[in-house]
C-alpha cells in the first residue's frame, strides 16, 4: 500500500515544480521505476489517478517505463542483470554482487501547459 504514499509524494514535486516554473496543469507524467523498487504498477496507476484528483494533474496520463536491474560483481568484476536481490553472478556464480540499478523510482519526464 506504499504506492499511495509514493504518489503523494510526486503530487507534491508536481505542485511544487508548478511553483517554481510556471506551469498550471500536467497532462502526462512519466515515472521510472527499477524493477527492484517493489512498486505495483497496477496499484500505482489506481493510487496516482485517486490522488490527482481535484489538482493541477487530474486526468493526466500516466506512463510507467520499468527499469532492470543491474549488479557490479565483486568477484569477477562484470556489470550483470539481475532479476532479484540475492541473484547470483551469471558468470562467475558469486552473490557478492552490488546494486548499481533497479532500485530507482524518479519522474523521467512531464508534459504540462
């Protein structure tokens, strides 16, 4: 249920990026999430159109593009895929692996007047 509190969170850089530049309504929000964000899209879709009611962003579109997740491995030094935390190096078979992405949840880009 987390996706309610993110939203609320991107409402308020929506309102307050209006603020600074201007704008008086967004009609499309584009949101980066890493596949290891633990971020429902469904949800997030249902909780963003809830919480953008009656502002600056109501009926806007929006468009979730998902990122993967990516881990430097300690051992053999590679730059691999992952699908989930604890995977194991493709190469080498290691799980001393670092996030380096996937965990991400930004807006990427917004459409407004």
């Amino acid at each position: 249920m987390h996706e309610l509190s993110l939203c609320e969170g991107v409402l308020q850089i929506l309102e307050e990026q209006s603020r600074t530049l201007g704008f008086i309504r967004v009609h499309r929000v584009c949101l980066e999430i890493g596949a290891l964000a633990s971020v429902e899209p469904e949800a997030l879709r249902f909780h963003f159109d809830v919480v953008t009611q009656g502002t600056l962003a109501e009926g806007s579109h929006l468009e979730i593009v998902t990122m993967p997740a990516q881990a430097w491995c300690l051992p053999c030094g590679e730059k691999v895929s992952i699908g989930q935390y604890f995977d194991a190096c493709p190469q080498c078979r290691s799980r001393q692996l670092q996030v380096i992405a996937g965990e991400e949840l930004r807006i990427q880009q917004l459409e407004v007047e």
